[in-house]
C-alpha cells in the first residue's frame, strides 16, 4: 500500500505555499509565492495586503504544485491546511479555499497547527521516490522553534505528544531581527541583512541577556532597546553608526540566548537530539552555535534546508501526513484560529 499523498496548504502570515507530500515525509512538490519584495518597502507585513495577495496567488499556487508532482486530483488521499497560528485574513484564504478543494473533489481535510509544521520540517526529504527514506527524528526530541512570530522551546516524546518548556515572554527573536534591522537602516526581512552584516564584523558591544522568570523563556525587548540606546547615542555624538559592528553584538546576543537555554533544556531533559524550526534557524551563526554547543555534550542537531525552515507548505504536509496516518479529520467546520495553540498532552 503507498503512502498517503497530501496536498498541503499554508498561508499563516505573507506566504503562500503549497506542496504535495507523502506519508509525511517525501516531498513531491513544494511551490511557495513569496511576498517579500513586496513588504520591503513598508519594512514589515501589513497584514491586509498580504491576504489579498495570498487571494491572487492561492490558485495559480496549487496548481503549480500538482504541476510539479504530477498529480491529479485521483491521486491524492487528503488535503492538510494550516489553521494557525497566524494572522486572521491569512489564515481565511487558506482554511476555505482548502475546505473547498476538499469538499469538491471528496477528500479528507486535515488541520494543522503551523508551530507543529515547523517542527515536522525535520522529517521531510526531497530525495527520489527509489531511494529508502532516511532515518527518523529519534525521541525524546527537543524543539526550539524560533521565527517571526514564535520562539518556543517544545519537548517532543513522540508524535503528537508535547510539552511547552518556555516561549519568549514579549518580541520573538525573528521579530527582534527585523525591528533592529530598521533601526541600523537595513533592508527587510532584518535577519538575513543583518546576518549578512554582521558577518566578519567584530562586535563591541556586550549587549545583555535578559533573565526570566521561567529558567527556558526568553526575552528580546530588552536586547532592542539596548541597540536603540546604543544607536542613539552615536547620533547625539555625531558619530556615524558601525552598523556592522553592532549588527555583529545584536546577533551575538541573540544566538547566545537561544543557545545556553536550549542546551540546558536539552541537558535536563535527556533528549536524544536537538530540532530547530522556523526562519530564524536558517541563521548561520546560531546553527553554529547549536551545532558546537551540543556536539560537547554528545547531541546531534537536526537543521531543515533553509528553504524548509521559512513558511512553506512541505512542512504542513509533513505534519499533516503523521496526523491523517493517526486518524486526525477534520470537517467543514474547521475554523481558522490566530492563537491557536499546541494541544500541550505531556504536561
């Protein structure tokens, strides 16, 4: 018997992806219309443009991806969409037009939490469909997800079996990128500019490292209006910013913060791997840092292509795939909800 095949919808925030993916792991086809030169010019996502763009772009983008696949609608078992999180408009244009799809051509609906999609990226594969499929993600697993909107670090026993450690408490890191990416003048999305920045700059400046009140939560709003101090007071002195240089403090602290608090997590736990998840994972520095800092305490770090670990459909459909094979349907009174969140069940 073949693995169930999905076509896999996600329009949570400016995206919008769809794939085809089978048994929650093999990729047949990933197509993602990105938004991002349109946002550079207000510096972050209004949220009204992007659902109308998402309106535009949905069907031509389903098409395109069972174009890839080869697929016509017989071949496929389900339809996965991203309920959310997320923005609301966004989240309508793919929750209804997924409904739809799976209405009019009779196939189960599946609904999927768009941080569960994140972590499932770790699963997916690209290879050819003659190829054995690589070896699972072992457990317990720890989950450090981190993008524009989440930084959450998630113990993972199983599938479907999560624990919330910490999540930040204000700014997510990926958010905290793009605000400090304005602040030095630098294009949008901040966290490849000032990846790109920072790299070979020296830092000179020790930002700091907020504490929280949970040992694994993390703040950054503190971090951002440190930068901005620091900023402000070059401008009073009529200094010209080193925009490298403090480019170069601001991810230091950063990945420093994500990092100590997701290997001691790791470390208390007794976690057989470390996962990352969301667009900020496709930050160099902080793949290092992770990759050095756990390989001293005997972890492997699993790492999605970049183009996994920002917003996609491949990774929806990977999630979608454990939970159609589980049994998880949904119906036409599947709703789009921004807040939703992780069902916690290993409390």
């Amino acid at each position: 018997m073949s693995a169930p095949r999905l076509l896999a919808i996600e329009t949570s925030c400016d995206e919008t992806g769809v794939a085809v993916v089978s048994g929650g792991r093999r990729i047949a086809a990933n197509q993602v219309a990105t938004q991002i030169a349109l946002h550079a010019a207000t510096g972050g996502i209004v949220p009204e443009v992007a659902a109308r763009q998402q309106l535009r772009w949905i069907v031509p983008t389903v098409r395109a991806a069972m174009a890839e696949a080869e697929v016509d609608w017989s071949d496929l078992d389900g339809v996965a969409v991203t309920c959310g999180p997320g923005l609301i408009g966004s989240l309508l244009v793919g929750v209804n037009v997924a409904k739809a799809l799976a209405v009019a051509h009779d196939l189960p609906l599946v609904g999927v939490n768009h941080i569960e999609g994140h972590i499932y990226a770790n699963w997916l594969t690209d290879g050819p469909a003659a190829e054995p499929l690589p070896p699972e993600p072992p457990f317990p697993l720890l989950c450090l997800v981190v993008s524009g909107g989440h930084t959450q670090l998630v113990l993972m026993r199983d599938h479907g079996r999560y624990r919330l450690l910490g999540q930040t408490v204000d700014d997510a890191a990926g958010e905290a990128f793009d605000k400090v990416g304005r602040l030095l003048g630098l294009p949008y999305p901040g966290g490849p500019a000032i990846s790109a920045a920072a790299e070979g700059a020296r830092s000179v400046t020790r930002f700091p490292r907020a504490r929280t009140e949970g040992r694994y939560d993390f703040s950054f709003s503190g971090l951002k209006t440190a930068v901005l101090r620091e900023v402000a007071g070059y401008r009073e002195r009529g200094e010209p910013i080193p925009v490298d240089a403090v480019a170069a403090s601001f991810e230091e602290a950063v990945v420093d913060a994500l990092a100590t608090k997701t290997v001691a997590a790791a470390d208390e736990h007794a976690v057989a791997a470390v996962a990352l998840g969301g667009g900020v994972a496709a930050n160099r520095s902080l793949r290092a840092a992770l990759r050095e800092r756990l390989a001293a305490v005997g972890l492997p770090l699993l790492v999605p292509p970049p183009a996994w670990c920002t917003d996609n459909g491949a990774m929806i459909g990977a999630a979608g795939g454990f939970r159609f094979a589980a049994g998880d349907r949904a119906g036409p009174a599947l709703e789009a909800i921004p807040n939703l969140a992780l069902a916690w069940l290993d409390q």
